[in-house]
C-alpha cells in the first residue's frame, strides 16, 4: 500500500523494502518507481546537467540495491535513498575536481546538457527562470542552495554532509542567493 | 531609547538568516528597524523570500527515458570481489556459509529426484507464497570482504541452483519410495531439520527485517501443510491433496535454502 508524502513523490510500501533486501528485482523496480523523480531532480540539480544527473541517478539505484540488506528500520525508506544520492553526488564532484587538476576542459566540448532543458513543463514563468540561473551558480554554491532552499536539509546536516562547517553552509547559501537574485535581475 | 542603524552593508550581510529566521532578538530588531527606512533593503528581503519559497515548491523533473533497463542490467549481474588478503586459516563465518552451499547443494539434488519422480507437472502454489529467488554461492563467498569504501557485491540473483546428480541405486530408491504416500515428508524431513538448524545458526547475522520475512512465510507454509494434512485424514486416496502436501513441503525446502545462502548483513 502507497501514498503520496509530503515530498510529492510516493511512500515505499514497507514490503515492498524487505522483498526488495531478500533479494526480489520486482520489489526493487516498484521501489525505483516510487523514488526515481525525486531521485533524479536532485541529482540534475545539484550537479547542473541533466545527461550526468541520468547516470547518478542509475549509479543511486545500484548503489541502494546492494546497500538494502544493510538499510535498518529506524529511518524512513525515502529518507535513506535520498542520503545515498547526496552523498553519490558529492562524491562524483570530488572525483570530478580530481581530474580537472589533471585535465583542461575545452567550454565549448563539454556536451553538458543545460539545467533548463530538463524542465518538464516549458514556459514555467518565476520557476524556468530559477532553474536557468541556478546552472550559473558555482558548483559548491548551487549544491548547497539545492540541499537546503530546495531539498530542505538543515545546515548542520549540509556541513555534515559535505564536510564543512554550518557557519560555511550559511556563507554558502548566502552567496547563491545574491549570485541568484543578480542573474533573474538581468 | 534608539536603536542604531546598522546599514545596508550590515543589513545584506545579515538577509538570509534573516529570513530564515535564524537572527536573535536584538538582531532582528536592528534589522527591522533599518528595513522600515530602506526600501532598497526591504527589496533584497523580499527577493531572496520569494525565490526560496519558490524554489521548495519546484515540480519534480523525470529523465527523459526509463532508467531501469540499465539499473536492472547491473543488478543482475553478480559482481565478485577478490579477496586481496592472504588465505589463512578460514573464520567460522566462511566454513559456515560453505557448510550451506554443500547442505543446500545437496537437498536441492534429492529434491529435484522427488519432484521428478512425483510429478511431471510444475509445483503446486500454495497460498499466496510466491517464487523465491536464489543468490548466487560466489555473492556468500566474497561477504567476507569487509573494506568499506568497496560497494558490497550484488547480494541477490534470480536464478535457481541446479540440481546435483546422484548415483542410480539412490536414484531407485527414492523413485520407488517416493510413491507410498506420506514418502516425500518422510524424505525431506531431515534436510528441512537440518536447513532449519542453518538458518537458526546463521539468525544473528542476517538482517532482522529478511528473517522476519522468511518466518513469515514459513509459518504460511506449515499452516498450508497442516490443512493439507487435515484433509487426507479425512480423504486418504486423495492424489491432488497428497501433491499439495508435497508441493507445500517442496516450497518449505525451497525457502529453507534461500534462507541458508542469503548474505550476511556486514
């Protein structure tokens, strides 16, 4: 049995999590069902790209799966996938940072995907706009509005997660909100 | 008593905690008191309120194809892990999990042979129990890899462990004592004792939520064969009802293995 939770996607029938942990692919897509869009919408967002948010998205999914024998009770099913993909996500932005030391991109071969062509409903007015400018924000910038503006995390979680202070999260979030009202002024 | 103005500098410094609510009370005083002077300030608060409103009402985005082709190509692929430390004498964990496999390895044979000589036809479904699916024996062997910055091996696959072939004198010999009735519970009696004493063996290792699941069932299970029971005391010749006892104990055997094989939580 499902229902919809605050977030706007759907609650994971509890069956369905101790199937999917003994091993039950059908009970896992049911999960991936549930979970996918909430899932992806954070990972393209917070890595700016829609192509890579794509495949962290698969990377979560695969990740959760052989995490799930591990995954105890004490928290909510949807809470814990969507840890998994904030860390996946930072992760890959460290890995990332790690070779553009030994790589020099060329801006024009990227083949980034922008951030406003993964909106499902064009010509959303106020939020296309937001979501235009949030692709212009730094990346550690933007993770940090999408983790607390968007996601809801608190700043102590976000220093948590991402290794800094919440002092650091707070100067963070403050900048990609100046950077972000300077570019819907344009 | 009047409060000092703070400025604009002091007042963009201080927005965001502001709206978020995070300023002490003399704070927010100061800052109010200066926003009720500053129209160019009193838009900054207002700017950064509306685009964080707005932006935790953002719709969901979907990708733009179906993902789970990919993920499920993943997943069922087992993913074996080497064992980089050097072989000495093996834990208890591993003798056990082996112990298992040659435990299972073997029922499974033997009741490959009863299902063989019973019935040509698939095995009945009781209840609402339903297929079980079997991990892979190399996913058992490589839990003993325990570094946690290696994503575990893929715990589970869904294929069934192939039955092991045994001498034709056995062989006859089940066939020939499978058909009284009351053979196949007789047969599977002491690999379902020594499954059960597996998986009471292996209890504190597995997840709780997975055992709960698996007792759940075999609980269906031994209700199913104590109905199915029932009715053949009241309708001995009955051949359906003896298959469905024998399918009921067949299925109890079957979980019994999936249970024994299932990885270890770390």
């Amino acid at each position: 049995m499902t229902s919809v939770s605050a977030s706007g996607g759907e609650a994971s029938n509890p069956d369905d999590v101790a199937m999917a942990a003994a091993g039950d692919r059908h009970a896992f897509e049911r999960l991936y069902r549930s979970h996918v869009d909430r899932v992806y919408s954070l990972c393209t967002r917070m890595c700016g790209d829609r192509v890579r948010g794509e495949e962290l998205t698969q990377d979560v999914f695969v990740r959760v799966w052989e995490k799930l024998p591990q995954f105890r009770r004490d928290a909510q099913f949807s809470t814990w996938i969507h840890r998994v993909a904030v860390n996946m996500v930072l992760n890959d932005r460290k890995s990332e940072a790690r070779m553009r030391k030994r790589l020099v991109e060329d801006d024009s071969e990227s083949g980034d995907t922008p951030l406003q062509r993964a909106s499902t409903t064009p010509g959303y007015g106020d939020r296309m706009d937001i979501m235009t400018a949030l692709e212009s924000l730094p990346p550690g910038a933007r993770q940090i509005f999408v983790l607390h503006d968007i996601e809801g995390y608190k700043h102590e979680e976000i220093g948590a997660m991402c290794g800094i202070t919440s002092g650091g999260s707070k100067a963070q979030l403050h900048r990609a909100r100046m950077l972000l009202r300077a570019a819907l002024s344009r | 008593m009047t409060v000092p103005d703070i400025g604009c500098d002091r007042c963009e410094a201080m927005a965001s905690a502001y709206v978020d609510g995070e300023l002490d009370p003399r704070e927010t005083v100061e800052l109010e008191c200066h926003l009720a002077a500053c129209s160019a300030c009193r838009d900054l608060m207002h700017d950064i309120k509306t685009m964080s409103d707005s932006a935790r009402s953002l719709p969901l985005l979907s990708p733009s194809r179906d993902l789970w082709v990919g993920i499920d190509a993943r997943i069922a692929t087992p993913v074996v892990s080497l064992d980089q430390r050097p072989r000495h004498a093996w834990p208890v964990r591993r003798l056990a999990a082996v112990a298992a496999i040659a435990l299972v390895a073997v029922s499974s044979g033997l009741t490959y042979l009863v299902t063989r000589s019973l019935s040509p036809t698939t095995p009945v479904r009781v209840g609402s129990i339903g297929k079980v699916q079997v991990p892979e024996p190399a996913a058992i062997a490589a839990t003993g890899n325990s570094a946690p910055d290696k994503p575990a091996p893929s715990p589970t696959v869904g294929r069934d462990v192939p039955p092991t072939p045994i001498g034709d004198a056995l062989r006859g010999a089940l066939v020939s004592a499978t058909r009284s009735r009351g053979a196949t519970e007789r047969l599977l009696a002491p690999e379902i004792a020594d499954l059960q004493q597996v998986l009471n063996a292996r209890r504190d290792e597995l997840d709780p939520a997975t055992v709960k699941v698996v007792e759940d069932n075999l609980a269906l299970i031994d209700a199913a064969v104590g109905q199915a029971k029932a009715a053949l005391r009241r309708d001995p010749a009955s051949g359906f009802l003896t298959d469905l006892l024998d399918g009921a104990l067949q299925k109890k055997v079957e979980l019994l293995r999936t249970a024994a094989l299932l990885p270890s939580r770390s």
